[in-house]
C-alpha cells in the first residue's frame, strides 16, 4: 500500500530557468541510471525475497519509496526549470517570451536546432518533463536487474547506486544555480547512504560468494591469464590469495601453451587450493539444502497469503 505526500522529501528549487539543464536532468528521471530504474528495480527485486529474507524485503522496499519521492523530486526541479516555456508553448496569439529570452536569433535558432534533436520539451510534452534520457530515448524495463538470487542482486544495487552517484556528480558540473546543486548533492548523498545499507545487507547473507548455489571447479578458479602483451602488470588480482576463496592465484604467462599441454585444459590438476572436486559437491549440496530449506520454511504450500493484517487502535496495518 502506497499513501503519497504531496510534500517532497527535500525541498526542491532553482533559482532561474534553465531549459537546457532540465534536458540533462532527464537523465535522472528516465535514463538508465536514473531513479525511475532505481526504484523498478528494487520494487521488483523485492518480491523473490519477502519469504526466505523478510527483512531485505523490508529494506528493498523502503529504499525503492524512497527511490519513487526522488524521482518526484528530479521530476519537480524538471518542471521549475522549464518555467515559462509551458505557458508560452501555449500562447499561439504573441511572440514567445522565452524566445527573446534566448536573446537574440543565434540563440533562437539553437534552440530550435536542440528541440529538433530532442524535442520533448517543445513539441511532445508541452514543457514538462517526460519519461526518457536527455537524448529523448524512452524508459524501458531493460534496465531493471533482477535475478531472483538476492546477493547477485544487492551487488548490482551497490553497482547501481555507484552509477547513480556518479551521474549526479558530473551534473553538478553543468549548472550554475545554487538552489540546483543543492538538490542535486541531496540526492547524490542519499546514492552513497544506500550502497552503504545494501552492502550491509549483502554481508548478513552467509555464505554470499559465489552467487547462486553451485561452487565453481577448482582448476579454474585460480588461474590468471596473460591474455595480452605489453605492460603484463601485477596485483593483488593475480598474485597473493583470491579475495574471496581464499586461493593462491596461478600466473599463466603463456596462455597458449597452457591449453596445449592440458589438452583444451581438460587435464588439469587443481593448484594453489585446498578445494577439491569432492569438498566442491559436499558444499554444492549443503547450501541447496540450505536455499531449499530457507523458501520452503517460508512459503505455505496452499492458502497463500501475502500479508496479515490485525486491528490496531481501530485502524487495520499490515505486519
């Protein structure tokens, strides 16, 4: 259940118009990595997991409401910016004031020449803002990552949040309007405040590496290719113990020769690891017992119900 309040969670302004700003922010409303995508993609993500982890769905859609009063807010500051272009895109009687805005026939002609490119603003939306990148490409549900695993999918979220921060920040660059980057800062500090939640999120979720339930063949899963030559630099990604299984990684300086004398690779012998192709199935079965054991606890085999509700203080809510 939704219940909206008209006022926004952070007090949105600008201090002028900025038609040609407003176009960037679209990137915000209806891009990619904006919070539309943000807010679809924890809002379903959601779902596969309010039975096995109720307190991730409990996270998941907190932060995807949250997600929704942001996308209100770019929505807001898309419309401040285009003040006067709506009232003037509908007064067919005089000459446009935002045109002798634009100062001059050079600038009117650019303006002209951008809503040909993109032109939402001026021949589509009537001056509001409208669901699509600053380039007017439109939303898609293609953006939306969601695997049904929860720690594949709170690791594209930290990703996601990663590029939503970043896309903000470069916004900054582009505006010179106080009130403007001020909300901007607002929302990209909220991006760093939920990579931080769904990290911590992540590791409450044990084991959590690798994703899924079945462990990768430990032949392979040490082993570093020389893939190019040139600089052939070191670090802690193919040198020292793996980050996560604990390995010790295994150079292959020439990768050719490698797969030759192992025959496609199909006659290795596992190096630089205590896993073995026996500790790798017991494990294999262990945690899908585990993820089988976790949704079926969870989920009534008939009578299906979603929520409980109970009265309190004469008002029904949802558990």
């Amino acid at each position: 259940m939704f219940y909206h309040v008209k006022e926004l969670q952070f007090n949105a302004r600008v201090s002028k118009p900025d038609p040609k700003f407003a176009r960037l922010l679209l990137e915000q409303f209806g891009g990619s990595n904006g919070e539309l995508k943000a807010a679809m993609q924890y809002f379903v993500q959601a779902f596969t997991a309010k039975n096995p982890y109720p307190d991730k769905y409990d996270l998941l859609m907190d932060i995807a409401t949250e997600e929704f009063s942001h996308l209100e807010i770019v929505g807001a500051t898309i419309q401040m910016l285009l003040g006067g272009v709506n009232g003037e895109l509908k007064n067919a009687t005089e000459e446009s004031e935002i045109m002798k805005l634009l100062d001059g026939t050079a600038a009117k002609e650019d303006f002209i020449h951008e809503a040909i490119i993109n032109p939402q603003f001026g021949v589509l939306t009537g001056g509001g803002p409208a669901l699509t990148d600053s380039n007017g490409i439109p939303w898609t549900a293609a953006y939306v990552n969601a695997n049904g695993d929860l720690t594949a999918d709170l690791r594209s979220n930290i990703a996601a949040e990663s590029r939503a921060k970043l896309v903000y920040e470069y916004l900054m660059k582009f505006t010179d309007d106080p009130s403007v980057k001020e909300t901007l800062r607002f929302l990209m500090t909220r991006e760093i405040a939920h990579y931080q939640m769904f990290e911590a999120a992540l590791a409450t979720i044990q084991p959590n590496f690798p994703p899924g339930i079945l462990q990768g063949d430990p032949r392979y899963s040490n082993l570093y290719y020389n893939m190019s030559s040139g600089m052939d630099a070191t670090g802690p990604w193919n040198q020292g113990t793996s980050t996560q299984l604990g390995e010790t990684w295994q150079y292959i300086e020439d990768p050719l020769q490698h797969v030759m004398d192992s025959n496609g690779l199909t006659n290795l012998t596992p190096t630089g690891t205590d896993r073995t192709e026996k500790s790798v199935q017991q494990l294999n079965e262990e945690l899908s017992k585990l993820r089988n054991e976790e949704i079926t606890s969870a989920t009534a085999e008939i009578d299906a119900q979603w929520s409980t509700y109970t009265k309190t203080g004469g008002l029904i809510s949802d558990l």
